[in-house]
C-alpha cells in the first residue's frame, strides 16, 4: 500500500488529506472544502513540507473553483484565482513553493482571461486540469531527485559498497505529492540495493522525524534508526555515516538554505566530521529573487509547540520560549543541492545561479 498524503478526485472536486497533526497513532483524512480549509490545514500543519503545502494550497482553490461555479465572466474568476493564491501564501511564510505556484497561476489566468481562444468555462477547465499536472510532476521531480541523489552519493563510495545515510525532519511521500525529496533518494539508494541503514532525527519540538520519517522508513521496510536532534554529533563520530539528505523550504541564489529547524547545526557538525552534507530540493523550492539566506523570513512557532506533549506541559511553568520553526544553512556549508535536472555545489559560497547554468544536465 502507497502512503498517500493527499487525496484529489477530479471528477468529484473533493479533496481529502491525511491529517498529519495525528499521526502515527490515528489514520484520519480530512475534507478539504474550500480556500478557508486549506489555509487552516496548512497553518495548523494538518499538511506540510514545501511541496505539500503548495499542492494543498492550489488543490483548495480549484475546491472552491468547483465548488462555487458562477463566476459572472473569466476577469471575475481571475480575481477569485489571484486573491485566494495570494491568501494561501500567508497561511506559513517560509517555503516558497506557495508563492511560486501562486505567480504561475495568476499568470497562467491572467494569459487566459487576456486571449481571445478561451471562454469563461475553457479558462477553468485549463485550471482544473492543471491540477493533475502538478501531482503527477512532483512525483516525476521526486523521482529524478532521488536518482541524481542515490548518483552522486554512490559516486564517492566504492563500487558495490553500501551507505549510511543520516536525514532531518520529514521530506517524504507525506511532505509531497509521492516518494519525497530527501527520503527520495533514501528511497532510490534502498531500491538499488546500496542504502545499509539510515537514521532520522526526531526532530523537536514538532517531531517530524519521530512521528511522520519513523512513520514512512517502517512502512517502506528500510533499515533505520531513530536518533535524538542531540545525538547528531555522537552519530557521526561512531557511525562512519556516508552522508547527510535534508530537504529544503526556500533556496535563494547563492545557495543559501532554509530548511527545518536543526538543519544548520547538522551542516556543521557534517563539516566538522568531513561528511557530505546535501540538499535535495525540485526547482520550484528555489527562489532567485533572494540573493541570499539573510532575507528569508523566518516563521515563528506558538511555545505550546516546545512546552507540551500530546496537550500535557513537560516545561517548568513560567518558562519563556524561542520557536523558530526553520533555521538557515550558508551554501559554504552544502556539498550540493540535488535537484530535479541536476546537482549543483554552492559550497564554494560563489553564486548559485551561475553554478546552477554550469553543471552538467545529466
Ligand atoms: O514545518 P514543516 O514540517 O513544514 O517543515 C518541513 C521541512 O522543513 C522539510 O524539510 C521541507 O519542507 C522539505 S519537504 C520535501
């Protein structure tokens, strides 16, 4: 049985997504009835990781699309497209993937509600059925990502030898559309045969990798262990680990990385060690328009996040508490930034873009 985080029917107009707030204990799906609903799924994180989040985000969109079929003619329904894009971006600030799926649709609609070619009912059906698209291509993205990645990796090992492989928080099938980032390539060094063992953080205070990597690694039968944030540095003393996969929310230009809290401290305790540290992200996570990490905006979390467990408080009373929900990585830190059309190494710290024209389309 595939994992499967979001549930999409076309012909229904109904969405549905695993509400990931439950898991591992509770398998709940949740309906999604319009722009309101996934705005609430994806701040209350019912759905998250970069990808996740943007596919909800437009998916919501077209519910409503389809839900509320009377637009009074196609500039109507550009509007009702553009605001409520634009309103899912706020909903978490730090993955760009919403704002870049924000702007290609409203400039999508806007071409359609401009051109002559297309009527009010066409200009929709163009729509809706992009949104299939956009499923069936993240999972085609993931799946080169973990080629490129399981590529580069086995590259620096000897021949016929296996890895040990080391992730942080959860990039997966419940973080995309299917087969995940980051735990795509676990998934691809696994399905080679070349993946010995992996281990994941747990990833606090919201326990991603706990919860949700731990999750998917038992579903999928792959070796791995479950390490505390605070064993990272131990790990790679002991372990002879191969290498380190994160995902990432937002890449700017120079290579610069925003990804879940701890990813920083990982990087560099990998550069301490001398263990490669890689970023696995699809083009649609990289935002050219930032020239570096210092301008990401950071999303801050609520404390009860740190202070409780399952809605009991573990922290002394009274406390105050820091929640930064991401952390940023410098591109002098990352061995490569494995994408969907190719690996690119920033570390260098020279600019990513030129890198990023440099490399070798595999
Ligand atoms: O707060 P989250 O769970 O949305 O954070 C998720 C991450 O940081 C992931 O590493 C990132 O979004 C990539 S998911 C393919």
């Amino acid at each position: 049985m595939t994992l499967q985080a979001i549930k999409w029917s076309k012909a229904d107009g109904k969405l549905e997504i695993l509400d990931q707030t439950l898991l591992p204990a509770t398998t709940s799906y949740v309906q999604v009835k319009g722009v309101k609903d996934g705005w609430n799924a994806i701040n209350k994180m019912q759905v998250r990781g970069a990808p996740a989040i943007a596919i909800v985000g437009c998916l919501s969109v077209a519910v409503e699309i389809l839900q509320h079929p009377n637009y009074d003619d196609k500039n109507a329904l550009f509007r009702a497209i553009k605001d409520n894009m634009n309103y899912l971006v706020t909903a978490r600030p730090t993955a760009v993937n919403m704002k870049e799926a924000a702007d290609f649709f409203t400039e999508m609609t806007d071409y359609l509600c401009h051109s002559d070619d297309f009527t009010l009912s066409q200009m929709k059906d163009e729509f809706i059925d992009r949104m299939d698209k956009m499923l069936r291509g993240d999972v085609k993205d993931n799946k080169a990502i973990g080629r490129f990645g399981a590529d580069e990796i086995l590259r620096n090992v000897p021949e016929g030898s296996s890895v040990r492989v080391l992730t942080h928080c959860n990039t997966g099938s419940l973080a995309t559309a299917g087969y995940g980032t980051a735990l795509g390539v676990i998934r691809s060094l696994h399905e080679r045969g070349r993946l010995e063992h992996v281990y994941c953080t747990e990833t606090r205070p919201y326990n991603q990798g706990a919860r949700l990597t731990a999750y998917e690694l038992v579903h999928d039968k792959i070796p791995a262990t479950l390490i505390c944030d605070d064993m990272v540095a131990a790990l790679m003393k002991t372990k002879e680990i191969t290498a380190v996969v994160v995902g990432a929310d937002r890449v700017a230009a120079n290579g610069d990385t925003a990804n879940k809290i701890g990813t920083y401290q990982i990087a560099i305790l990998a550069k301490y060690h001398n263990v490669p540290f890689y970023v696995a992200a699809p083009l649609t996570s990289i935002d050219l328009k930032m020239s570096n990490g210092d301008q990401i905006v950071i999303e801050e979390r609520s404390e009860r996040e740190m202070t409780h467990m399952n809605d009991k408080r573990i922290a002394a009373e009274g406390i105050t508490c820091w929640n930064p929900a991401f952390d940023v990585t410098p591109a002098s830190l990352i061995t490569g930034i494995i994408m969907n059309i190719c690996v690119s190494k920033p570390s260098d710290g020279s600019d990513f873009i030129l890198k990023y024209t440099d490399v070798i389309i595999r």
